[in-house]
C-alpha cells in the first residue's frame, strides 16, 4: 500500500469536502466499504496530532443520600461530534478527552415538544433501562427552544472575526470558510449587517459594518481572503467587541462569529486573559461563537473555554455541508432565546445513586443554580437539548413513584430574572414499558461515545449495540432530520467499528 504524507494534499481535501457534502444530502455519509478514507498502512501518522483537548474526567456515581441533588449547566455545541467524524473519516479514532459526550448528543436534533403559552424553552423527561447495566436505569432529559417565525427573527448584527493566518491556509480551513460565509449572506434579510475583521501577523477591518442587501460587496471581501502569517487573536477580538458596540442593535442578535483554529501567538495568547476580556462584554448582550477549523495544531480547549464564557455556541466545521447546516440550515441558532439556562436534578429515595453522563464542565452547585447572575448556557430557536442520568435504583423501589424532580432556570433575555419550568418522573413498571424512539437514539449516542472513550462506565457497551439502538430512530418524526444526519451517524459507527476491529 502506498505510503502517505502526514498532511493531505489539497486534492484530497477537496474530495473530503465533496464527499462529505454528498453524503449530508443523500444520507449516504462515509456508507460501509466506500474506500474514500481507506486506512493507509499502520505507520501513517496521525492527522490530529498536535491538536490540544483539556483533559476529561468523567463524572463519578453519587449516592443519593450524601448528595441528592445535581446541577449543571446547559450545552448547546456540537463541536466534539463533527472533530471525531473527522478523525473517524482519516481512518484514526479521535483522543479521548476530545469526546464530549453532550456535544454528541447536542449535535442532533430531537423530537420534542415544542414549548407553549409565554415560554420560550420547554422540557420532558423519562426513565427506561440502561442497555449497557443490567438492573440500570437512564433518565433522559430534554429541552427544546421556540421556533421563531421570520417575524419574529430578530435583526442580525454579525462580526465575522476571520483567522487568516498561515495555519488556515488550505482547502479545508479558508477556502472551506469563505464558501460556507458566502452561503450564509444569501440567507441574510437586506436589513442585517456583516463587519468583518482579519488577524495574521496584524489586524485588519476588511470591511466595515454593511447592511445585507449589499451582497455583492460582501461576498468581494470574503473572496478576497487569503492566510498567511502569524496570529494575533486577541488584539483582533478587541476590535470585534468595539466593533459589535458601535453598531450595536438594541433587540437585535449582536453576534461575533470567530473562525479558527485556534492557534494564538502574538499579543494576548492565554486563555485566562481572553476570557476576561470576553466576559467583560457579557452584561452589553453580544455573544460569541465560534467555529474550529482543521487539525494538526487545533487548540480545542482555548475555543471550547471562549464559547462557554462568551454566551455562544462552538462547532466544528469539517466539510462544506457542516458550513451549510451551521450557517444556513440552523442559522436560527444564532438567535438565543433561553439565555442562562440550568438543570437540576432532586433525586427521591427510590434512587440509589446517579451518575451525569458528560457535561463534566459544566457541573455546577446547587448555589449557583439558584444565583441569577451565574452565567449559564444558551439555547437557539428551535435547538434541542439533551442530558442522560444513569442511575442505580434503591432496592426497594416502589413502580411509578417518583425518582426525580427536574428544574430548569432560563431567561428570556440576558439580564432579566430567571424563569422556573418543572417536571417529575418516574421509575416505569419493570414488565410492558416501551421507551420513546428518541429515548433509544439517546441512548445510542451515548453508547457510542462511551465507547469511542473506552470509558470505564461504558459496561456491555459497544458499537454494534450503539448501531442497534440508534437504527429504530433512524427517520424520526416531525421533520427534525431533514439532512439525513441520523442516517450519516449509523454510517459512522460502522467506520468506527471497521477501525476499531
């Protein structure tokens, strides 16, 4: 077999990119023996080494009657998904510590029911068997954003705060982005605004703030990138905050959408004194999002601490139809309406113990889940949620009663006071209890990242129990999978298992 380089040629990554795209459109990603992204021979090294993760330290059992009780924090990325896919489609499995289980979860999206009255999230919950313990049982919770009607779509302030330093340099990191900003401006109501801010070896205003129905002179900016240098980051944040400021639309959805890889080495590199910076814009209502580009020096833990401190969302974007679905097909994501949003989680005496199934960043006191001005997760219009519990059922349990009382803390808008949604639920009958289809997709995201960790939790679990539980929820109900991604998951996992055994 033919020996290969540590870097793709741009050849290759364009395949990647059209290959990618084809398989979002026609359910068909990376389908079982395509040889796209056959394996090279066993010394090929690894294309994500280098990249940085925080490591991960997974969430232990608690008992119930030392600490009853569970908080955290919401989280609405899906960033750790589309990286393992990533690695998975280069025929290597992805670090551990970069398997975010919620960021899995969070990457799809659910049918659940949508909130009502003058609520802006909703949320449900129920218990089934854990497939991977026997005697276990999984509470699922779930929540899910209004949907906002064009109307009702606030108008957009956005400051792209473009990376164009020679780490971004290729088919898969500039170029991909120019094309996915270029999608997005279509999309765009003539009375939204595009700036735009560059940083390599300096910091560059490419374009000042421009109402969107000037496409044509938007899209020349964009197409006028190229990456070259050093990066200066945060220098260029500063300029996108000033910028987002005296533009700023009251109401409005003022955003700075970064893109990178993350790789800071001029001016203020350190994490701690970015998020400081960050944070200190909080309390003006702009948010930051950001979206991770390529591998080899991918600096995960720096983008993924900005995002949680900066009220936006991180994702990584992989190919052109990961560009599509974050910045055209969920574009409403980009309007928050839960703003600090919170769980938590009183278990009854019908529960032993329990154990959160990742979020392990976002655990939080119960303190700080009843103190307003904690900053929490948002969640976008229309974006689902969700969190699994594995617990261990007391002995003598009673069927039905109660397990758990689950609190949700939202606001509508940064700054107001928090509003409180509640829900109980119940250990069901052991005999003639059927979980919901998207109990069991739950359920099989998680097997599946409990396996690609090798996590010490993950029981009997496995890719081909993954495969099993996922396939029933393969075309869900409601319309929540219009670009095939449940079907493309499947097809993941068997690349997985084809690499893994």
């Amino acid at each position: 077999m033919k020996k290969y380089s540590r870097f793709f040629t741009a050849a290759a990554l364009a395949a990647l990119t059209v290959s990618c795209s084809k398989g979002f459109m026609d359910g068909a990603f990376m389908a079982p023996g395509s040889n796209m992204y056959e394996m090279a021979d066993a010394g090929m090294p690894d294309p994500s080494e280098g990249d940085s993760f925080d490591q991960i330290v997974e969430n232990p059992f608690i008992k119930v009657s030392e600490q009853p009780s569970s908080s955290f924090s919401i989280d609405a990325d899906g960033a750790a998904y589309a990286y393992a896919r990533r690695c998975l489609s280069r025929g290597v499995m992805p670090s551990p510590d970069a398997i975010r289980t919620e960021e899995f979860l969070n990457y799809f999206t659910f049918d659940y029911p949508s909130p009502t009255g003058d609520e802006t999230l909703a949320v449900n919950a129920e218990i089934g068997d854990c497939p991977w313990t026997e005697g276990h049982k999984l509470l699922r919770i779930g929540l899910k954003g209004k949907e906002l009607s064009a109307s009702e779509t606030p108008a957009a302030n956005f400051i792209f705060l473009i990376d164009t330093s020679g780490s971004m340099s290729g088919d898969d990191r500039i170029e991909l982005l120019k094309s996915g900003l270029c999608n997005l401006v279509d999309e765009m109501r003539p009375t939204d605004r595009v700036a735009i801010i560059t940083y390599s070896g300096s910091v560059k205003r490419v374009l000042e703030s421009t109402l969107a129905k000037d496409a044509s002179k938007i899209k020349k900016a964009i197409k006028s990138l190229l990456a070259s240098g050093s990066t200066a980051g945060g220098q260029a944040m500063k300029m996108a905050y000033d910028e987002a400021v005296e533009h700023y639309i009251k109401g409005g959805n003022n955003r700075i959408i970064m893109c990178t890889d993350g790789d800071f080495n001029v001016g203020v590199t350190s994490t701690e004194a970015l998020v400081e910076m960050v944070e200190s814009y909080l309390d003006k209502g702009i948010y930051l999002s950001i979206m991770g580009f390529g591998t080899g020096n991918y600096a995960d833990a720096r983008m993924e601490s900005l995002s949680n401190h900066g009220n936006g969302t991180y994702n990584y974007i992989d190919c052109e139809e990961e560009m599509m679905k974050v910045f055209v097909h969920e574009r409403s994501r980009f309007v928050s309406v839960a703003n600090d949003t919170k769980v938590q989680v009183v278990f009854t005496e019908n529960v032993d113990s329990y154990r959160l199934i990742g979020y392990e960043n976002r655990v939080m006191s119960s303190d700080d889940f009843e103190n307003d001005k904690k900053d929490a997760g948002e969640v976008g219009a229309g974006q689902t949620i969700t969190a699994l519990y594995e617990l261990i059922p007391a002995e003598t349990y009673t069927q039905h009663a109660n397990a758990a009382l689950i609190e949700v803390r939202y606001k509508k808008a940064l700054g107001e006071e928090s509003r409180s949604l509640e829900v109980n639920t119940g250990i069901p009958a052991v005999s003639g209890f059927k979980p919901s289809a998207e109990f069991g997709f739950a359920a099989g995201i998680a097997a599946f990242a409990l396996t690609l960790r090798d996590s010490e939790y993950k029981g009997s679990a496995s890719l081909d129990m993954a495969y099993d539980l996922i396939k029933p929820a393969e075309k869900p109900a409601g319309g929540v999978d219009p670009l095939g991604l449940r079907r493309s998951l499947l097809d993941l996992v068997s690349k997985a298992k084809g690499i893994k055994y």
